[in-house]
C-alpha cells in the first residue's frame, strides 16, 4: 500500500512541472531541434541566460556527462509561466514550462 502511494504522489508531482520537447506559442509551436535562432522569432529574447555545470559524481572518479552540458539554459517569463529553453550547439533539446 505504501509503495502504491509512494508511486501515485511522485506521479502527481511530476506532472506539476512539464519538461517536454514541445512548446505553443500562439498559434506557433517551438520543438526539439529548433534552432536558437527560432527561439528568439517567438520568444524574443531571454530574460536570463545560465550555463549549467557539468554534473559530477565522486564514487570512484567516475565522470556522468548530462546530455546539457556545453550548452545554455535561456529562461522567460511569460502569461504566468516560467519557461526555460535547452540549448546545445544552437539547437533546442528541451523546453520546460511551469506555472507560477
């Protein structure tokens, strides 16, 4: 019983912030692959610009490489969301939008 719930709570909150490869914007709509150039065409431009750092595991020197390293996180506010855009090499390989 406890497991189900447990599974049913991380269900509920994952939903809450949707990480996708898709993105509406009007009657447009941005997708994974896009290029950074699309993202300003109907964004415009970021409010923010981040550069993630590499994510570094001790146990026993062993390096993991997220698929966003080397690449930017632009971040808008928009309608009452906070979007934020992945860019790696100029294209776009996640869009993650959440309400406030």
């Amino acid at each position: 019983m406890r497991k189900m719930f447990v599974v049913v709570l991380m269900f509920v909150l994952g939903n809450a912030a949707q990480a996708s490869s898709t993105l509406r914007v009007g009657s447009q709509v941005l997708v994974a692959g896009d290029s950074q150039e699309r993202v300003v065409e109907l964004l415009g431009r970021p409010s923010s610009k981040t550069h993630p750092h590499r994510a570094r595991h001790s146990r026993r020197s062993v390096q993991v490489l997220e698929r966003t390293d080397g690449g930017e996180r632009w971040r808008y506010r928009r309608d009452g969301h906070i979007t934020v855009v992945t860019i790696v090499d100029g294209r776009v390989v996640d869009i993650d939008d959440r309400k406030l």
